[in-house]
C-alpha cells in the first residue's frame, strides 16, 4: 500500500508559484524572499522563505517557505520546499542538467545542515543568503553541525555562494519573529 506524503501550500505560496516573475539581480530576489518570509509568518509558518530562480534571466522556477509547525514534518525547510517545487516543475531531481539554465537558491538565511546537504544534492549553481548562522541561532535555532568552511565545500563542488544578501532586513525580521513569540522549533533533546 502506497502512503502519500504530501502538506498543503499556504495560499500566498500557490500563487508566488502561478505568476511569472522575473527578477534582474541578487537584491530583488532577496527582497522578494523575505516579503515571502513574512507572509509566511503571518500564515503561521517560521521566518525562513526560499526561491529558485534562473540564474541568468531572474525567472523565478518556484518559491517555498518554513512549514515545519504547520505542517508536522520536521524537513520541511523553506530550501527543501523551494527545491521540491522545482524540481518537480522541470520534471528532475537533478536541477543542473546539461542545456538547462544554471539555477540559483536564494535564501532568506544561510542554509542548516539539512539544508546544506539538500543544496549539495539538488543540482543548484548558486546559493545567495540574508542572515548567517549566527544570526538564526541567536533567535534560538539549531543550525546544527555544518563544517566550519561550509562555504568552501559548495565552491569545491561547484556552487557559488553569495552571503550578506540585504543581511539587515533578514535579521530584523527574525528578531521580530522572537520578539512576537513565534515557536522556536528545535528537535528534543
């Protein structure tokens, strides 16, 4: 017997993903990220968003946000959602196939070990990021142990990273989220 697993997107989520969006640089896709991460707080959902774009045009392949709390699973990272949804829209897992468009994951902040091993695998070129690590762990989340020249590792297999993207604006917006009382999920220890 086949068991689905499946949540269902936010409504602003479904319809970031239905429009054709094209953004020229690094600064209007974070921009368009974090307006998604907040969107996704007031939906209920953790400040973290994530959006894969064509690299060279700035068309957006597909947007994902947090739904960790409201959907149950704990994988279900703005990355790993953002990556899912395009690679299911361009029908592979792997999103750097030969003659297709280099892609970019933009990230409202930089990736968590899960994360960071969901960017290895899924085919990305590039990664862009708001806040560090240490800023998301400083709100109270675990990251957990990312080597500590994580930045090299992607470089060596071949993907760019950009960090500090309107880090500012990532930051507030997390401190925020604290500051509101929004659930800092962690795994029990």
């Amino acid at each position: 017997m086949e068991t689905p697993l499946n949540f269902e997107l936010p409504e602003f989520l479904a319809r970031a993903n239905s429009q054709t969006v094209i953004l020229p640089n690094a600064q209007d896709r974070m921009r368009f990220v974090l307006d998604l991460a907040r969107e996704n707080v007031a939906a209920g959902g953790g400040p973290f968003a994530a959006a894969v774009f064509e690299h060279d045009s700035g068309r957006l392949l597909a947007a994902g946000a947090n739904r960790v709390v409201a959907s149950g699973y704990s994988c279900a990272h703005a990355e790993v959602v953002a990556l899912s949804l395009a690679q299911r829209r361009l029908g592979h897992y792997d999103l750097g196939q030969p003659d297709s468009p280099a892609c970019e994951l933009v990230s409202s902040a930089e990736p968590c070990l899960m994360c960071m091993g969901a960017v290895l695998w899924s085919g990305v070129r590039y990664l862009v990021c708001g806040a560090r690590g240490e800023d998301v762990t400083a709100v109270g989340f675990d990251e957990g142990p990312k080597p500590q020249d994580w930045v090299g590792e992607l470089r060596r297999r071949g993907i760019e990273v950009r960090s500090d993207v309107l880090r500012d604006q990532a930051c507030e917006l997390l401190r925020a989220y604290q500051a509101a009382g929004g659930p800092i999920y962690n795994a029990s220890r």
